[in-house]
C-alpha cells in the first residue's frame, strides 16, 4: 500500500436514519471526501455499520428490535445488500466503483487467510475499486465475532498497513466528560498516551442501535497507534469531515498519535488481530527479563499456565499481579508444557503490552 494509505470506518448511527433506513446523503458525503483524497494520492479502504438496523428497518414493520443472535444474524442478512446498494449508488455518482469485502476473525487469526485478505484489498486498489468492508454478522459465531466495527476497523487499519485510521461517529470526538452528564464537557483535541482518566470518560454506546461506543473508539484507537497509525474520531455529519480528519484542520474531533516505536506487522497481527488460547503466569525474575533484557520466555519463569492451547498459538502472558504484560506464539503445548524445552516464547513471537 501507498505510504498515504487512510482506513475510515462510520458507524451504523451515521449510516442510518432516525428510521432505521440508509442515510444516502452521510454516504454521498463520504464518497465524495473519499473521492477527493484519492485524487491526492491516498488509497481508502471503508469500513460500513448498518446491516442490521437497515434489514429491521426493512422487515421489522415497526416491532421491537430483537435481540437474540440468530435474529439479528438473519436481519443483517436482509440489510447488507441494501447497505451496500447505497454505497454503489453514493460513489456511481461520483464515477467510482465500489467492492464488497465481508470479513470475519478467522479470517485474521490465520495468518494464511491474514495474508490472503490483505491481497483481496490490494487488487481492488489496484482496479482503482474502493473496497467496501464489514463483518460477516449473517454467518459470525456470536463467541467469536469482532463484537464492534472499530476494532474491525483498527485491524484492518494494520492489515494493509494504513499511516491513518477515521472513526465517523456521531459525536464531536473524545469529550472530557459524557455530555449527557455534563454540559460542560469540552472536546480533547490531541491525545499522546492512554491512561486510565481517558477510559473513565468513555461511556457505552449512546444510541443503543450499534455496538460500540467511545470505549470501543478508545481501544481501537489504542491498536492503531501502537500499529504507528494515526487516528481520529471525528464528527460523521460535520462538512467534510473525513477530509479534514486527514489534514490537519483545527477543531475537527481528536486524534490519537502514534507511538514513536511502531510495531512490525507481524507483531502487530500478534498482539492485536490472533485470539488468546490461554495463558502464562510468570514470577517477578521473568518479568524483568522481558521488560528490561528483551529476552525469550523460559519455562523456568512460568509459574502455572491455564488453558488448551497447542504449539504456535497465542496466549497472554500475565505478571505477579495477574496484569497482562506480554502477548506471545508458544512454542510448546499445554499438554506437554512441562516436557518441553526451555524456551515456551520466543522473543520474536512476544509483544510487550504494558508501554502507554
């Protein structure tokens, strides 16, 4: 991908209208900003919300909205063509074509499908096609599914190796305080580090139609940056938002600087994109060999393990405390954990997760 490469996720109360249907104009907003962009050298990929609020609005008829997975599953169903029909016609009117790329975890746990997405991604840039993408909610595994199109967003972000990453959302950005407490709540413009005052005042999802929330844009926002992606959350329905999202204008929503050390692609898929099969406990002298000496995990410094995991899975690597300071690639399974030899992580499978 281009060194300008820019992911933008909107969210499913930005694609939709108070009725539940498409909003065509946010989209055609989008497409046009997106359009814009490309003419200045930046490659797009767009991550969409909505299915499921779209197929209700179809067939719901004005009942309650459901709430077990297998309805819901069946909703999205009915409401990705129609998603995706809006899309086709809100770029067709500004002389772009459009694809469809239904993701799901599997397809970043493997690091073969992992590989194989990104080229999907690629050739669609490469026939000048705008790659439209979602979760796959008709077939996803409720135990498995990415559970927001933030964090979809962010990893697909690190996927193709994107230098920004656009959270639309409908709300001004990151606010001091949840605004339906406090009216005073003022916008924070830059942040540099995580901490735990910036998760206090993110709240659950507003709306109650999609499934993220601040605290889903924050964690997102926390995997990009350690992928070294700039992020922004930004206000869906401000004039050229996405534009000014990507150029630096003052007072559009908050962006999120990378950290200075980025990590490799494959390390990123480590720590963010593979599920954990189990974990490590280890005692104080291993910890410090990890954060101070940059060394392997042995199996001298695991004092138990929990889990089914077999060799080349990941798992979280906990500390004393029972913090989780390292995601890692094991080398041994849980059943021969002990016959094992002495390494358990290579420092080449190992991420560090403890650096804000």
């Amino acid at each position: 991908m281009a060194t300008r490469s820019l992911v933008v996720k909107i969210g499913t109360t930005s694609v939709t209208d108070n009725t539940g249907g498409v909003a065509q104009e946010a989209l055609e907003q989008v497409a046009r900003d997106v359009v814009e962009l490309r003419a200045r050298g930046w490659t797009i990929v767009v991550v969409t919300s909505g299915a499921i609020t779209a197929g209700w609005s179809e067939v719901g008829r004005g009942r309650p909205r459901p709430s077990d997975s297998v309805s819901l599953q069946a909703v999205s169903a009915v409401g990705q063509p129609l998603l995706m029909h809006a899309w086709r016609d809100a770029f067709a009117k500004v002389g772009t074509s459009v694809g469809q790329v239904l993701l799901a975890p599997l397809d970043f746990s493997h690091r073969g499908q992992y590989l194989h997405a990104r080229g999907t991604l690629e050739a669609l840039q490469a026939l000048n096609v705008v790659p439209i993408v979602n979760e796959n909610d008709a077939v996803a595994d409720e135990e498995i599914r990415f559970g927001d199109n933030d964090r979809l967003a962010a990893l697909v972000a690190n996927l193709v190796g994107a230098s920004h990453l656009v959270l639309l959302t409908d709300t001004a950005g990151l606010l001091t305080a949840d605004p339906r407490l406090d009216p005073t709540a003022t916008l924070i413009e830059e942040v540099t580090a995580f901490d735990t005052e910036l998760v206090d005042v993110a709240g659950a999802s507003r709306s109650g139609v999609g499934s993220g929330g601040m605290a889903s844009k924050l964690a997102a926002a926390r995997m990009a940056t350690w992928s070294g992606i700039t992020t922004v959350i930004a206000p869906a329905h401000a004039e050229h938002a996405l534009l000014h999202s990507v150029t630096d204008s003052p007072g559009i929503g908050t962006t999120f600087h990378p950290r200075p050390e980025r990590l490799s692609a494959r390390k990123s898929w480590i720590a963010f994109a593979v599920a954990s099969r189990g974990a490590l406990h280890i005692n104080q002298g291993a910890l410090q060999a990890l954060e101070h000496h940059g060394r392997s995990l042995l199996r001298v410094g695991v004092e138990s393990h929990v889990g089914n995991f077999v060799e080349g899975d990941a798992v979280e690597i906990k500390g004393p405390e029972g913090q989780v300071v390292a995601k890692g690639l094991v080398r041994v399974s849980a059943e021969s954990f002990h016959e094992s030899d002495d390494v358990v992580v290579h420092r080449d499978d190992l991420v560090l997760l403890r650096r804000s």
